[in-house]
C-alpha cells in the first residue's frame, strides 16, 4: 500500500494473480458497477468528481459514465476505468455485497467508520487500469470525502487517459518527414499522426493548417513577427481577428467563449475556449486555441484546434487534437 499526494492509492489482488493483459475500452468512459436504486447517487458523488464539461454547443462531459449490474461486472472488468459503488451496508444490495467481497474486511469496514470511502487502486483485473471503490455510510459521508480527496482522483483519471492516447496517437506512425520539414522551414514543429492532410499552407501569412475527416478534426498554426499582443485585451483581438480573417470561412460565437491566462509548453499565454461557427453553412462545434510569444524566435504564436462531428462524442477528439498541440516547440537553432 502507498499515498500519493494525499490520496489512498492501493493494489489489490483479486485470485491472488496479478493482472497481465492490457486493459480495454475507451479512455473517457467510466464503467460504473452498481445497483440500478443507487444510480442517482453515484451520478451525483462522480459529478463531484468528475465535473469537466465542455460545450459543443450542448454541454458534454469529459467522462462518459455507463451504468452495468453487479452480476454482470466479469463483462467489463478489463475496461480501463471501472467504478465500483456502494452505500450503507445492507448486503442485500448486490452493489454492495460485490464491494464487500472486493475489499478487505479492514477496508469496508474503514469506508462506513473511518476516512476512506474513496480507494483508488491499480491494475485490479488488467494492467493499465484505474478503479475506484466508492463505499460509505451515507451519500453525504461520500460526497465529503470527495470534496477532499476528488481533484487528486480526476489528476490520476486524467493522467492515464493521457499516457493512453498518446501512445495511440505517436507510437505507431507519425509523419516525422513532414516534422522536419515544417521545422527546417519555419523553425518549429510538432509531432504529426497519421492521416492528417494538409489543408493550407501560407508562408508569407504564417499560416500551416492540417485536418483529418470523418470524424473532422483541425488544428492550425499562425505566426506573427515581434510581441503583436502585449496585454490580454490586445490578445484577445489579435485571436479574434485571426480566426475571422486568415480562417476566412470561420468566426467564434458569443456563446460559452472564454478566456484565460495559462501556461502552455513553459509559454505564458491566454488559452481560448468556446463555439466556432461556419460563416455561411450550417457547421459549429467546440474550438481551443492558445496565443503566445516566443522570445527565440521573436514571434507570436497561436494554435487553434477544433472539431466537427454533429451528434456525437467531442470531447474525446479535441483532446486528441491537444495533446497534438502540445508537442509543439520551436527550434532554437533555427533563430541563431
């Protein structure tokens, strides 16, 4: 047993057999196991957990949560995150007869009198797996435990959903000649996955943008010579003016925009969020961009993602296109 940064972060063995197979499934679903009375509450104690949302423009969360009985949890026990809940101790709910069989005596009995009803645990029936023991006397005890404990559980979630898509996206094929070329010509780069095409590329407005479809997903670079955005009113301008006018077909709606100071790749920058819409077709969705000065190369930067896929999943394609966005860098031989 061990602590991370505060947080119960155990081992269990299940069959006394460590788990060698990987685990499966999506990255932002949370297969949660328990009995369909305590699904309201469980929704609730996750939303406390769990509570990024993005807007697309309907509000979407970052974590999905699919509900699955207690008999049928040996379905879906590979899954890579599994939540397994409980509240009180009557064993004739068969969510917590199943989390009273998981844990160790010790450990149930510490999650209904003591301070644990939050146990995170790896690697319990797959390797690269997270689960998480939900288990108290009350939902108010839980919903305590997890004003504590819930940023420090979503840092580790968030962490492996990371680990896992970028394996996916750079270790099996990255287009590293068209890497070397954008650093060789402009004196930055980025890793590139397969399949992304180029759609424009336009030296003298500093402007290289890249996109994949079905489901459509882009992500441009634009580059300013000298500090074109010194205050966050400025940026904000210079963001706005580059969206509606080197985009050309594109503007950023009212709706949900916001911003804020962020550090990006080491670069103090404002990181933008919102809706895009198409000027003259019926097309929107989510966007993110980050603008930034880089003093090596005595420009302003701006990355902008974002996606279109009306009716389905956002949130797991724009975080894709983030993690692209942050193997950004900028060479500093290129600016000697």
């Amino acid at each position: 047993m061990r602590r991370t940064a505060g947080l119960l972060l155990i081992v269990l063995f299940i069959g006394c057999e460590i788990p060698k197979r990987n685990a499966l499934g999506a990255d932002n679903e949370l297969m949660v196991v328990c009995s369909k009375e305590r699904r309201n509450e469980m929704r609730e104690i996750l939303s406390a957990i769990f509570s990024d949302t993005i807007y697309t423009p309907q509000p979407e969360p970052v974590y999905k949560i699919k509900f699955i009985e207690p008999n049928s949890y040996g379905k879906i026990k590979r899954n890579v995150h599994l939540v397994f809940g409980s509240v009180g101790t009557d064993v004739t709910d068969p969510g917590t007869r199943l989390v009273k069989s998981l844990l160790s005596q010790n450990q149930f009995k510490e999650s209904i009198h003591g301070a644990n009803q939050l146990i995170l645990s790896e690697n319990v029936f797959a390797s690269g797996q997270l689960v998480l023991f939900i288990s108290g006397q009350s939902v108010d005890q839980i919903l305590e435990r997890a004003m504590v404990q819930g940023s420090k559980i979503l840092d580790h979630f968030d962490t492996l959903y990371e680990k896992r898509q970028k394996k996916h996206l750079f270790e099996k094929a990255r287009q590293k000649e068209l890497e070397n070329r954008l650093k060789s010509d402009y004196g930055w780069s980025m890793k590139i996955p397969w399949g992304y095409t180029i759609l424009r590329e336009e030296e003298e407005s500093g402007l290289f943008w890249m996109g994949r479809d079905i489901p459509y997903r882009w992500i441009a670079v634009h580059w300013q010579e000298g500090l074109t955005a010194p205050t966050p009113d400025s940026a904000s301008g210079v963001f706005h003016s580059f969206v509606s006018e080197v985009l050309e077909s594109i503007q950023i709606s009212d709706y949900k925009f916001a911003s804020e100071e962020f550090v990006f790749n080491n670069w103090t920058s404002q990181k933008y969020t919102g809706i895009w819409e198409h000027k003259e077709e019926a097309q929107g969705g989510p966007f993110k961009g980050y603008l930034f000065y880089d003093g090596i190369s005595n420009r302003t930067y701006i990355l902008y993602t974002m996606v279109f896929h009306p009716g389905n999943d956002k949130s797991l394609l724009l975080k894709q296109l983030d993690l692209i966005a942050e193997t950004f860098f900028v060479d500093p031989g290129g600016f000697e």
